[in-house]
C-alpha cells in the first residue's frame, strides 16, 4: 500500500491523499474523507499543532460546519465568543462577542442567569473579565459564587 505522508510546506485540496497513524494503523484517505472521519483532528493539525495547511474555502469552511455535527462540544470550545446566538434585542442571530462587549450585565443575565452556558463557551479568563465588569456596574444582579471567583485575584 502506499503511503502519503504529511508534507509540511504543501497546502492540501479535498482530494490530495494524506496517511494518517490511527487505532489499527496507518490509513489513507483523501483530505475530504478525513473532514468526514476525523473532523477534530483535522482541526486540531491545522489550528493547534499548525502541521497541516488546506486551502480555506475548499477545504476549512466546510470543516467547520463538520465540526459543528461531529462534536459540538469542541465546535463550542473553538468558537468561543464567536458563536451565533440569539440574544434578545437583535432581531437575527449576533456573535456573543456584541452583547458581551457593549452590554455586560445584559449578557451576565442571559448567560449565567438565563442558563444559556451550554450555547457560549466562555474561557475562566472571559468569565472574569465579564464578571469584573457586572460587579464594577451592577454586582446585585451577580451570583456569590461569580463574586467568590473574581475576589480569587
């Protein structure tokens, strides 16, 4: 069988071959069935370890969308505040970025409050920074243990 290594310098299209080591050894596939197989690592050799290069409209925009049905979890980590949500005052979907930039407390109260967690992944180092700003403006509407955490510092 022949093998297709990893080339540091080339940029891969959908149908470049690429052998990858998995559980029951090396394996080749064609970069579009890897986005099928294997979204995460792909994801991860591209952004994380930057050992991987793919042309960006063939190959990296529909991984995310990959991404986003294989492990949503990870998809959520990764987009962080870039998340579309539906944040109550706009009337179609806005990056989490928005709200949490121009209106804090509201965010806090949609976020925390409203038990919306699980659609906007926010770094410990975002939740301070949005924790700090809520009790500097407005700390009654902010929970004791979002208060115990920003007076950690």
């Amino acid at each position: 069988m022949e093998t297709y290594p990893l080339e540091a310098q080339k940029i891969y299209y959908s149908s470049d071959l690429l052998t990858l080591d998995c559980e029951n050894g090396p394996e080749t596939l064609k970069i579009g069935e890897w986005l099928l197989k294997d979204p995460v690592r792909i994801h991860r050799m591209i952004v994380k370890e930057k050992t991987l290069q793919v042309d960006q409209l063939e190959v990296f925009a529909p991984l995310v969308s990959k991404l986003r049905r294989a492990d949503y979890e990870y998809y959520r980590r990764i987009t962080g505040l870039k998340m579309l949500i539906d944040f109550p005052g706009y009337s179609s979907e806005v990056e989490a970025r928005i709200p949490y930039d121009t209106d804090p407390i509201a965010f806090y109260k949609w976020w925390r409050k409203g038990k919306n967690e699980n659609k906007v992944y926010l770094s410990p180092a975002y939740q301070f920074k949005l924790f700090q700003k809520v009790a500097k403006m407005e700390p009654k509407v902010m929970l004791k243990k979002d208060i115990e955490f920003v007076k950690t510092f």
